[in-house]
C-alpha cells in the first residue's frame, strides 16, 4: 500500500497510516530527515495522546498517555548496535504488551526477532513530498 503525501498534508498521510496498518506496531524506517518523528507527531494527535511527543533518540523509549488512559511507546533504535543491547535493554517486553508500540529504525529488531508489524517506509522524494509505503507482517 502506498501514499505520496505533500509536508502540508501529514494528517491525510497519518489517517492513511492507521488506516493501512494491521497491527499495534509501528516500524518506521527512511533516512535521516524524512520526517518519521513529525508524522509520529501527527499519529499520536490522531489517536489522543496528551503527552508531549518528542524524540526518544537519547531516552531510547518514551512514554505517553492517551486521553483514554492508554500507553503508547515511541522508541528509537539508531544508538543500538547489537541484539545483546535490545535484550538488555528490556524493549521486546514493551512489544509483549497490548499497547501501541512505534519504533523509529527498528532494522535491527527486525533483523533479531520475529514479531508482528506494520512497517512504515517513508521514502524521501523531494522537499516538500514523500511516499509512504506500508507493509503488514502478521505472524
């Protein structure tokens, strides 16, 4: 499934996400730049949360709340190089949980562990474009 989405439509492009996604797991994959976090942002206004939604990159995950009281937990994998760390890190209990779970460069997980997924690849076109494509992997 795919979606080009212009940065003056992220909430078309985080409705679609939702839409699209089969699972409670967000992996989103793209290169440095191409807007993860903000259309993270944008994800977490459409499903309530009324926390501040900001980048885990140092934190490794954060955690928010819905106006429904739920948990959702955002986490960013680039600072981790081995599966040794995301086992001692504790971050596959997370993905045990029934929360929503949104993982920015989950390739390492992806890589270590089998799980059930939507994987979110934002494809940078230009400056002001890009395209999302979603694949669901459901085990």
């Amino acid at each position: 499934m795919e979606l080009v989405y212009s940065k003056d439509n992220i909430k078309k492009a985080s409705r679609f996400i939702i839409e699209k996604s089969n699972t409670k797991h967000y992996f989103f994959k793209g290169i440095v730049g191409a807007g993860k976090t903000t259309l993270i942002k944008e994800i977490c206004k459409r499903i309530k949360v009324i926390d501040n939604v900001n980048s885990p990159t140092f934190s490794i995950v954060n955690e928010y709340k819905t106006i429904n009281n739920k948990t959702v937990f955002h986490m960013d994998l680039f600072r981790l190089d081995s599966q040794k760390e995301i086992n001692d890190s504790g971050l596959i209990e997370y993905l045990n949980e029934k929360n929503i779970v949104i993982i920015e460069w989950p390739e390492l997980l992806l890589k270590t562990f089998n799980l059930s997924y939507s994987l979110i690849h934002i494809h940078y076109i230009n400056d002001l474009k890009r395209r999302i494509t979603i694949t669901n992997n459901i085990i």
